[in-house]
C-alpha cells in the first residue's frame, strides 16, 4: 500500500502545483492530503477528483489543453523528488523496521503517530529545499537556455519516473511474494495464511457474516479498500482527462492502457502513469503548434 499512497500524494501535490489549479479548490495539496489522517483517502481522493473536474479549468478543457496552463513552477517540482524522499518514503522505511528488534514498541508508536503528518513534512523540505538550493543548480540540471516551459516538462518528467520506479518496485515485490507462495510450497506454516494471495488483494466483503480472529486482518482490509476507491477514482479521472487532451482516442485503447499500467504499478501508480502520458502529449503538441510560429 506504501507505493500506492506515495502515487496519490504525488499526484495531489504535481496538480496543487500546476498554474491552471493556482489558488483554486486543487490548488491547496497540503490541506487535500493532511486530511486523509482525519478521513480515510479512499473517500477523499474520490472528492478531490471530482471538484478537479467540475471546478478547475484544467478539469473541463477538451481538445486543445493549454500546455502553460498545466506547466508547473520548475525548480520547485525538480526537488518534489527529494522532498517525497525525505517526508514519507525513508519515514516509511523506518517505522517498518522490526519491533523490538531494531525499533522499540514505544518508539514504534511515536513514529507511527509522526509518520501520519506526512504531508506537511513533505511541504516542509520542499520549503526548505528551495531556499536552499540556488537557480543556478536548478538550471544546469534542467538545461541552461531552455525555455521555462521545456524546464517544467523535464521537471515534471523526472518525478513522474521517480515515483513511479518506486512504486512499481513495491508493487512488483508484493506480486513476487504472492507468486512464489503460489508455486514454492517452502513457507513455514505460521507464514502460509498471511501470504495468501487472496488475503493480499482481497478485502472482508461487508457483506460478510465472518468473525475476525485478528485485529490487524480488519485494519488490512480497511486498507485494501482505501487504496481500491482511491486508486479507481483516480485511474478515471486520469483516463478522462488523457482522453480530453485525446479525443481521437478509443474506449479500447483507454481500458488497454489501465489494464497494462495497473499490473505494472498497482491501481493508483496506473493513474499516476495516464497522467504522465497526458502531459507529455500536451507538451509535446505544444512544441509542435509553437514550431511554424519560430520559423516565421
């Protein structure tokens, strides 16, 4: 689920970053995220998707999407990658550590209660990195004399490759482990039922008479449906803005490509992958609408 939840945060923070979404109901990623310790994300990334649509212009564009409008502040979103690193995915590294062994069960607790504010830790080091680091860094890592839109689009492509490689390698060793439950029958017993490829993927049905005999089997399947909604809505409401800035595009093609993204990344990397896809063909008609333009 950690990979899962690092595609959502990512995605909330690159749409709160964009232009087009400045000061708008998108435009407070922080406060959209933070408010997943208090309500479940897989209720609120649903609602932030939709308020997307219906009240951002980048939500109801179709046809021709403003590659300026969905640009993003480049030095800012060059250092997204550091700042997920340092608020949540090396946290996250840390309270997974074993108890007692390496962590304390007190220790463990504390962390877990610092762990949830995530998003303003993230917010945090994206403020401190960008006092830190100076232009010029940023410019030579993005390309001295390149145009401040061309500068955005690396930027956003670096972080869309950075968390994405991240999640589709926590994605890829879940499968592994199911997959080798399946076919190497070499686990010690206390090991079988949890590694269950079904227990993994799916949650209690609430419509289930089933007594839990473990705590943690109630809280895994509360997860398993947060990420579930969260990556749905999410993959959707990709899928229809990738098919806004496509319109040629087929209902096939659409259901080829979620399908493909989500056994590679898991449901929320998928849309996290469409939304990549998008803005490098906006960015890339762009360019090609802005070349007859240079030569005259």
């Amino acid at each position: 689920m950690g990979g899962q939840l690092l595609s959502c945060l990512a995605i909330v923070v690159i749409e709160g970053e964009r232009i087009g979404n400045a000061w708008g109901p998108a435009g407070f990623p922080t406060i959209w995220a933070t408010s997943w310790i208090f309500i479940p994300f897989g209720f609120v990334q649903p609602v932030h998707n939709l308020i997307h649509v219906l009240f951002s212009r980048l939500g109801r564009t179709v046809g021709q999407v403003d590659a300026n409008a969905i640009s993003v502040h480049a030095k800012r979103m060059v250092l997204l990658p550091v700042s997920l690193a340092l608020g949540f995915i090396i946290p996250s590294v840390v309270v997974c550590l074993p108890s007692p062994e390496v962590l304390s069960y007190h220790s463990r607790q504390g962390l877990l209660g610092a762990w949830q504010f995530f998003a303003i830790s993230t917010a945090v080091w994206q403020f401190i990195l960008t006092r830190l680091i100076s232009d010029n860094t940023i410019n030579r890592l993005l390309g001295i004399g390149e145009s401040p839109q061309r500068k955005a689009a690396k930027a956003l492509r670096n972080t869309y490759n950075f968390v994405l490689v991240v999640t589709g390698l926590s994605h890829s060793l879940t499968l592994v482990v199911v997959l080798c439950h399946a076919f190497i029958q070499s686990y010690s017993p206390s090991t079988v039922d949890p590694l269950h490829s079904l227990l993994v993927f799916q949650p209690i049905s609430p419509f289930s008479n089933e007594k839990l005999e473990a705590f943690e089997r109630g809280i895994l399947s509360l997860l398993q449906y947060d990420t579930y909604f969260a990556g749905a809505s999410s993959l959707t409401w990709a899928l229809y803005l990738y098919s806004s800035a496509r319109p040629d595009t087929t209902f096939a093609s659409l259901v080829g490509k979620a399908t493909v993204f989500t056994v590679l990344f898991g449901p929320c990397g998928a849309a996290l992958a469409v939304m990549k896809e998008r803005d490098e063909v906006v960015f890339a008609d762009s360019e090609k609408n802005d070349a007859p333009k240079k030569h005259n």
